[in-house]
C-alpha cells in the first residue's frame, strides 16, 4: 500500500509522532489511503484520532502508555465487540496486535452528554436503562479492586506533596476495609462514567472501556455520580430510579463512601499524570464535592 499524504491538523502534528498509526493503518486497510486525521479532544495525552478512510469515518484508540488501563488493548476490543453487539457501544472494526490500536466506527451525530443534561434529569431514565442493560451482559473481567488501582496511581505519581497523596490513599484504604463486601457482583461495570464517554444521538452508547471491570451496579452508580458531580438529591434519585420498586442492595453510606472512592481515584489518577497538579485547590474541590455527596 502506498500512502498519500495526511491532512493533519495542529492538534494532531503536535502531539508527538503518529508513525506507529500510519503505519497500524497500512496493515490493517491494505489498498486504502487514510485522507485525514485529526486528534480528539479529552484525556491528559492524545490518544484518540479521527480518522477519513475511503470516505468513511473511524476512530483511532492508542494504547494506554503509562499503565493506567484495567483492560488490555485487545481485551479493550473484544468488550467493545460483544456490547456493539448488544446495542450499547459503536462497532469495532480492526485491530492492529503490532502497536495494539483500536480501530473502532464513529457515530456520525453523537456527542458527549454534559453535566448539566444529567442534573436536570432530561436524560436520567434512558441513562439508567443503558447501565441496565449494560449490566445484563455477560462476561468475565477483573474484579473491581480500587486498593490495586490506587496503589499503581501512587506508585507512579510524581507530586511534589507526598502527604497530599498518602492521605488520598489512607481514606481510600479505610473506605475499603468497610465496604468492598458491597461492590463485589458479576455485572460488566464501565467505571469510568464521565460525560465524554457516554454519547448522545438516535441512541445512548458507551465508550472507552479501558477501566471496566466486574462489580456489582453500585460501582457504576457511584461512577456516574462521582465523575459528573452530582448532588445528594441527584444521587439519591439515580438509585431510585435504577432500582425502581425494588430496595437497593446497599445502605446509604455504602453508596455514599462508593462515591467517595470514585472520587479518590480520580484524583489520583490526575496527580499521577500531571507534575504541576494545585493539590491545594484540588484538596479543596474534592471536600467541597465530598460534602455535596454525603450530605442528607
């Protein structure tokens, strides 16, 4: 195959060499020029591009490159493969072992839903019957296990304040020690529900499935919760509502201290990827965001 030259934009030129995609592209669509890629937005490194090929649109998935992900590459795929299937995800289209990329359909007239459409509560109910199903779906993933996930984030972090880590850590740890009885259960969890990676267009449909894990539906709940900021009020009535008549499996400070640990994780997550992290301000959002969760 003889590739002709990519239109790139300055996102995408910026963001290190993409010779390990081009060259993914020729293995994987032999015959087929790729006319254009253009880096997405989101994350704290670009992994993610859109890509032209024969007048079609794709994305890109890279790997993951400072171990982060729960899910390998080519677990990654074949998840994606068997929710597509069910309704819940775009189609996997090629994946390439070599530089273990993801070559994945995009969704022409599907966005990310925000914070604000979840708070107030337009797109709750069809939100909730998509974790429904997704949890419905078999299949045999690692168990959530927050301690080991926050133990690689520490023991890759590179914050100055050391103190501020260990503390994160330590509230996690004692959350774990009370509670992990609660979030064990069988489900297929996406564990990473921020609004960027739920998409909105003639139907919801997940993405991203580099932090699923098997878990009880408490784990998604809290995600959802957690990674989208919502209150007390707007937690409470996501439960209600995924549970309808029936009574949660989980107490109130069950479900609160879930949250506290998606909460936890997800500042971890950032210090261990950012050297320039405020841990200050980023203390004081995460108490401020504690107390809107926890309060009654």
């Amino acid at each position: 195959m003889k590739l002709q030259p990519l239109q790139m934009d300055n996102r995408a030129a910026q963001r290190g060499s993409l010779q390990p995609l081009i060259l993914a592209i020729a293995r994987m669509f032999d015959g087929v020029t790729a006319e254009q890629i253009e880096a997405l937005p989101g994350g704290t490194d670009a992994r993610s591009f859109k890509l032209q090929i024969d007048g079609r649109y794709l994305v890109a998935k890279l790997p993951e490159s400072r171990g982060g992900a729960i899910l390998a590459p080519r677990a990654q795929f074949e998840l994606s493969a068997r929710l597509a299937a069910a309704g819940l995800a775009p189609k996997p289209i090629a994946y390439d072992e070599a530089t273990q990329i993801q070559f994945v359909e995009m969704l022409q007239g599907h966005h990310p839903i925000t914070m604000d459409m979840l708070r107030n509560g337009r797109i709750m109910d069809p939100i909730v019957a998509l974790l429904q199903r997704l949890h419905s779906v078999q299949a045999s993933l690692r168990p959530y296990d927050p301690i080991t996930f926050a133990s690689n984030y520490v023991g890759n972090q590179r914050a100055k304040d050391v103190a501020a880590v260990n503390s994160r850590f330590e509230e996690l740890a004692l959350i774990a020690e009370q509670d992990a009885a609660a979030w064990a259960g069988t489900s297929i969890c996406h564990n990473d529900l921020h609004g960027a990676n739920i998409l909105l267009g003639t139907s919801l449909q997940l993405i991203d499935f580099e932090y699923a894990v098997q878990a009880a539906p408490i784990v998604d709940l809290a995600s959802l919760a957690a990674m989208n900021d919502l209150t007390s009020t707007q937690a409470q009535s996501l439960v209600r509502r995924y549970y309808g008549d029936q009574a949660a499996p989980f107490s109130a400070r069950e479900f609160r201290n879930a949250v506290r640990v998606q909460q936890l994780l997800a500042e971890l997550w950032k210090i261990a990827r950012s050297e320039n992290i405020d841990l200050q301000q980023s203390e004081t959002a995460a108490k401020e965001h504690s107390w809107r969760v926890r309060s009654q």
